[in-house]
C-alpha cells in the first residue's frame, strides 16, 4: 500500500473533447479532493496537499468495511449533499459541511450508482 498517491491535475485545453465512447466525463461537485487508503479494515484519508484528514471525516471510516481483505487506494471528492443535492456554498472543514447531510451508507450508494 502506498503511503502516499500523488494527485493528477486537470489541464485546461483549447478544445472540449468529443462526446463518444473514448472519453469519460465528471460532474463538478465543488467539493474537496481527498484519497483513501483503506487496508486491513481502515481508512486513512488525506487530502490533495497530502494533509491527513482522516479525524476530520469520521463519517467515511465505515468506507473500509465494505472492502473486507482488500487493500484499496480511493481518489475522489468529499461533498456535502441536501435534498437538493451539493450543498452550497463549499466549506473547507469537510466536517463540518457534512453535519446533517448524511451518513456513509449515503455516501457508499451514490459511489456504487456511478461506478461502472
């Protein structure tokens, strides 16, 4: 398991690329950046800048159980959502933009509805 990913960057192109099979496409949420090192039935988590942020988002530690035995490494946005969807507007204390807005069995079925 790595300690550490380093994150790969969007780059700003002069065009916008075809809409057909070879390209994947993501929706802006406006939410933070994390990875998640789940192994042995923990999470660590931290944010692009490498910061540990796993004691900041103890709502998401139950992410590792549902990887039992595999050792995973997870990019992707930490984002707090309404019934209206992403909450606006983004806050940079993931913990604080999540009170009230769901649980990770929330989170962990938004994950497998858009995961091929």
């Amino acid at each position: 398991m790595p300690r550490a990913v380093e994150p790969m960057a969007a780059t700003l192109a002069a065009t916008v690329a075809p809409d057909d099979e070879r390209w994947g496409f993501e929706t802006k949420w406006d939410g933070l950046r994390a990875f998640g090192y789940a192994d042995d039935g923990g999470l660590r988590l931290t944010r692009r800048t490498l910061r540990d942020v796993t004691a900041q988002s103890s709502e998401l530690h139950a992410l590792a159980d549902t990887l039992p035995g595999r050792r995973v490494v997870l990019d992707g946005e930490i984002v707090a959502l309404d019934d209206k969807g992403p909450a606006q507007p983004p806050t940079p204390d993931p913990a604080s933009a999540r009170r009230g807005a769901g649980d990770s069995c929330g989170v962990r079925h938004s994950i497998g509805r858009r995961s091929p």
